[in-house]
C-alpha cells in the first residue's frame, strides 16, 4: 500500500484535563488545558512555514472536542478558516469502551481479567464496548484509501491514531510500534514509506509558556 500512500501530516490535539489525571479518554471528552492551548500555539508557529509549502492541502479534523479546539488555534494562526478542516469520523481515537474515564491503576486492579487479556494480545483484544488496535489500523487504512494522493492531506488526531498512521507508513513491526511515544507538541511528516517527527523547538515552547510534554496512558 506505501505506493499509494499520499502525502501526510498529523498532529496530535493539545494537552487536555484527562492527559493531566492520567485517565483514558478514548471516545470520551474532556476540553484542553491552558497548557494545551498553548502547545497548539507553539505548533502552529513550528509548522506555518511547512503547511504554507504544503499546496493545495486538504484538512481534516477527528470529530471529537479536543482535536477540534486544538484544529480552531491552528485555523486561527495559520489565517485559515475553520471550515477548511472537515471532521472525519474515522479519525477519532480508539474507542477503549468501559475502560474510559479510568486510571491504568484501577483497570488493573479492578478489571484484571480484561487487563491481562489485552496485555497477552495486545492488538487484537477488544475490551467490552471498545475497540482493538487492529480494528484501529483498519478503519485509518480504510481512511487512506479515500484521500486524493495527489494532494497534501493535513490531519488533527490523537496519539492512538498518530502511532497507528505512522506504522501504516513505515510498515513497522507491531512490536515497535507498542513502543512508540512523542511529545504532545509534536507533528509527523509522513510520505513515500518515510516519516519525520516535526519538533518544537525549546525556545518556541518557553515562548509561549508551555511544556511540551505529552502526558498520556497507552494502554
């Protein structure tokens, strides 16, 4: 499939109330943090010159809130409508059913059955009324295959998508990418079976007052 793959930049939505807490959000909802806001702040001016070269890009935006107030800071910034970003349901992060909303503590000790389940397969357990990592891999495949690769494609997402688009890409072991982790202030260039991780620099973060570290659970 790299072939056909088109030109692709994700970002990963700011720093919101549950990243902080540590709770699993999935396809629940909680608003960003100030420092959320600023992360979007600071990537927004990382990337302007990259999305300025970027011509004839489409946008697209997760359905969900906080990709969606992340998505409105860079539109702003960028002098970009926001109509420009059109929310794709198949962008939004993998559903985690009866586990959203708790600590990776609690899951483990209140629901260990389930939590060792999904530790012994950890790509194709679904939890009750959640989704695996395979269903998540087949429904951003099935979201490539719609996209003009032709064109640039810009995309605001989460962490659990990000990893599973940049493995698309690459073609990278499952094992890998378990292990992989970024910054919340971070963006990938993804195209022709490569990628390339867009970093803020540190003066760009204490700029704008911000700490750009990702606090997330990747169960």
């Amino acid at each position: 499939m790299t072939e056909t793959l088109p030109t692709l930049l994700v970002i990963r939505h700011g720093e919101t109330q549950w990243n902080v807490a540590g709770r699993l959000q999935g396809s629940r909802d909680t608003p960003l943090t100030v420092n959320g806001m600023r992360q979007a702040q600071a990537v927004a001016v990382r990337l302007s010159e990259t999305v300025t070269s970027l011509k004839d890009a489409a946008f697209w935006v997760s359905p969900l809130g906080r990709a969606r107030q992340t998505a409105s800071i860079l539109a702003d910034l960028w002098s970009r409508p926001f109509e420009h970003f059109v929310e794709e349901p198949l962008l939004a992060e993998r559903c985690y059913g009866v586990w959203e909303g708790r600590l990776h503590g609690e899951i483990e000790r209140d629901l260990p059955d389930q939590y060792n389940a999904h530790a012994t397969e950890p790509w194709d357990y679904s939890m009750p009324g959640g989704e695996s990592r395979t269903a998540l891999t087949g429904r951003l495949r099935a979201w490539l295959r719609t996209l003009d690769p032709k064109r640039p494609h810009i995309a605001i997402t989460h962490s659990g998508c990000l990893r599973a688009l940049r493995g698309i890409y690459t073609e990278a072991l499952p094992v890998d990418i378990l292990a992989y982790r970024e910054p919340q202030t971070s963006a990938f260039f993804l195209n022709g079976g490569s990628e390339c991780m867009l970093s803020v620099p540190a003066a760009t973060l204490r700029a704008f007052g911000c700490d750009g570290e990702g606090r997330t659970v990747w169960i």
